[in-house]
C-alpha cells in the first residue's frame, strides 16, 4: 500500500503549497509534487505555512508538465471547482477516496491533481485523469459576481478535505467511544446499593405518592440512573449527597 | 431545521475566526458566536481572512462566558486535540454530525464549540457539553516534541471539516456521475454500425487469425468499447479514424 501522491500545477503562492504539505502531514501523505511551479522554489512562504511539514517540502518533487509528473501514475483523480463541457465521471471526495484507497490497496501507484489558483487546471491536464472530483459546497445564489471565487475552496482546504477523507477511509476510530480512564463503571452491587438508599431516604420524605405507584416511580428512577452510565466514584459520591441532604433536612427540621 | 451554532472560545488571532467564518459559508452555517475574544472586536484580519463572508462576521454574537453562549442550545458538542482525564464520549467527527444533523432536523439548537489556539477547551465550558469530538489525524511517532503543537490542526481547519461534514450529511450528490453535457450518448445502432465497420476492415487486413478465433475476438473488441461508454460523436471519430487508417494503408499499398 502506498498513500496517493498530492500533485500541485502551476501553483502562484507558496502559502498554498506550505498549507497543502501541512495538510498532508496531518493526513499521513508525504509525496508532494509539483508542475512548473509559479514562484521561487525552494520558497520561504511555504516553509513558514508547512510549520513541522518542512521535511515533506525539502523532498517535493518539481516537473515540467503534467505529464512528468504522473508518469509513474496509475489511477489519476483531479480536483475541479466547477462543471466543464466534457463528459467526465464525477466523483464526491468520499468515493474518490474510496477508489483512491482500494487501487493503493492493490498495490497501485495513485495521486491527486490540483490545478493553480486562479485558472485551475487546463484541459490537457485533465485529460490524463481517470475522472474529476468535485467537493460539494454550499450553494451561493445570494452572492455578488465579484464574489464567486471566494465562494470556492482554496488550494490548502482542497488537500485538507482529501487528506482528511483518506486518513477517515482507514481510520479504525469507532464513530463513538468513551475515553479510557482511572474511573471504573459501577459494579451491579454499587448501583443496588446507591437505588436502596436513595430510595429509602426518599421513602423517609415521603417522596412516593401515591403509595401505589411507588413500583413504578423506582422503576423510573433506577433506568434513569442506569442510562446516566455512572463510575463507582460516582455512585459514592451520589451517596455522599443524598447523606448531605438528609442531614440537612434534619437540620431544617432541628 | 436549524443549522448548528459555531462557538469559537477565547480566540486569539482575528485570521482564525475569519477563516473560521469563510469556512461556515462554503458549507452553510451562519451563527457564529465568540465567547471572550482575546482580540479587538471588530478585528480588521478577521475582516480580511472572511473574504465574502463578511456578513457572518458583522452579525456574531460576543458573549462574555460559555454559559452565556450556549443557553439557547439544547446539543453541544466540544472540539478536542488530546484525551483528558474525564470520563466523556467521544465521537468522530461524522458521528458527531449525525447526531447534530438528527437534532437540527427535530428542531432543537445545536452547538459545535471550539476551544481557543493555545489552550484550547476548559474544563467548565468542557462540562457544559453534551459529548466530545476528536478530529482524527495520522499519528507522529517520530514527531520533536518540539513540534507536536503543529500536529495539531488549527481552528480554522478544524471549522472547515466539521462544516464540511455538515454539509455532506445533507448532501444528495451521487457519489458517482458524469457531467451533464451536448454530448448524447450514442445509440445502439451507432455501436453497431461502428462495430460492423470496424470488424469489416479488420478482417480486410487480416486481423481475425486464425479464423476459428474470430469470434471471441470481435466479443472481446466490442466488450471493450462498450464498456467505454461513447457518446454519439466519439462513434462517428472512431468510424472517421478507420476510414483515415484505412485509406494510409491502401496509399502504403500503392
């Protein structure tokens, strides 16, 4: 398995390229390439942004076209922002990734096309990838002209996004989980305990009326305390307050 | 539905609540509220950073706590970097959005909080919420500590993902099509006038051999350019390519 190769073209500003290498270092990706790229290289502006990614700067590859750079490709997805007039396979980020993700799996060499700032990628570029992704974003029908292009993602949020994708398409986190701790769950027998006591004293104050639904109202009580998933220190410390306030009503009463 | 709040405590650096709030228009979320911004307020970078997002900026709320921030919400889920020592869920990211995009749709407020760039998230506004959500991000085992600051996402990117989540979890885009285009894709009939023209010159030039194969050789040509998935026009550049080729090799011949 190797991880996709991140391929920036005709990229102007070096903060881009420092915040895509970022990116990748967040998302386990380390194979940066760039086409022809428009700005000095090595560049500073890039190191500054990369903060802690800079190896992956120092190893970037640069080439000459499109084609250079993805000679050893097998399976090209590129990034657009915006429909073209060619019929073209359009995948979200999810199933790119997953495509991206199954080839690597199988050994194959895989990357992602980004195209420049302002002019994307041209079509010659694209027609050397196996299909386009397009990242969904919200639909801007409010928006001024002038302000469409900030409606797009930039260049760093794009490989962001994709990166965050492929790390998520291996990633064996469990969608929810509680963090590991000192704190032991309640034995059975605390919970026993912590219900009689409380339902003692709550007897004592004549809490349960009417008597006959005295049944149902522990019943109540007890899923409660149930579903709040209480730690034994817990549960003590539940029973330190009902003897706090018990001892208080007996002052009240005093 | 109403979309979640984006709650931004304790933020530092006007740059990070503006890419902040370019980040929640790009996915549609509006409600941004800072909780105690340790900056001047309106903050000309943030202003910058927003670009076209202006309107999200001018319209935030300033509370002085998150107990004043969160009031009106009814789900709060917190952005943590690292573990601590208490006993709460964790959840993806994606889990997350579930579980807001489920409330949203009943109609109760939502809340995503995030902590500020040094800091990040106390313990009191920590307690305030419902469950927690880890950003998942590749590890850095062979990371300076030094440099275990940078592996961290910043909050700029941190909004970003969870916007992005939000937006995918209402998105209706199919995870695979082709551009709707001129382009019409081509009928059978123009398959098979294409399949028959083809296989006439190729048996002119002998290609069939031997002949007792010719039949799984024109299955196997066909299955290929089915599966390509021509359009109308491409049949008829095919057709026009053989008919070029064929006309080379008669004038070879002459």
């Amino acid at each position: 398995m190797t991880a996709p190769a991140i391929i920036l073209s005709h990229t102007q500003m070096g903060e881009n390229v420092g915040a895509a290498a970022r990116a990748m270092k967040n998302f386990g990706l380390t194979d940066l390439r760039l086409i022809a790229p428009r700005m000095e290289w090595p560049n500073d502006r890039a190191q500054m942004l990369a903060s802690g990614a800079g190896d992956i700067l120092d190893r970037a590859q640069i080439h000459a076209d499109a084609r250079a750079a993805l000679a050893d490709c097998q399976l090209v997805l590129a990034t657009t922002a915006r429909g073209r007039d060619v019929t073209r396979e359009v995948l979200t980020p999810e199933a790119a990734i997953a495509r991206l993700r199954q080839a690597s799996d199988a050994g194959l060499k895989t990357a992602l096309l980004f195209g420049g700032e302002r002019a994307g990628l041209d079509n010659d570029e694209i027609s050397l990838c196996d299909a386009l992704i397009t990242i969904p974003t919200a639909p801007l029908p409010q928006i001024k002209e002038s302000e469409i292009k900030a409606g797009s993602l930039n260049l760093g949020q794009a490989v962001l996004l994709l990166g965050y994708e492929w790390l998520k398409s291996a990633d064996a986190t469990p969608a929810s989980r509680t963090r590991p701790s000192i704190a032991v769950p309640a034995a059975r027998q605390d919970l026993v305990d912590l219900f009689e006591h409380l339902e003692r004293e709550l007897d004592a104050g004549g809490f349960f009326f009417p008597p006959a639904k005295k049944g149902a109202m522990v019943r109540n009580i007890r899923a409660m305390i149930l579903r709040s998933g209480l730690t034994d220190q817990q549960a003590r410390t539940i029973r330190g307050m009902i003897v706090a306030l018990v001892r208080n009503k007996y002052r009240g009463n005093a």
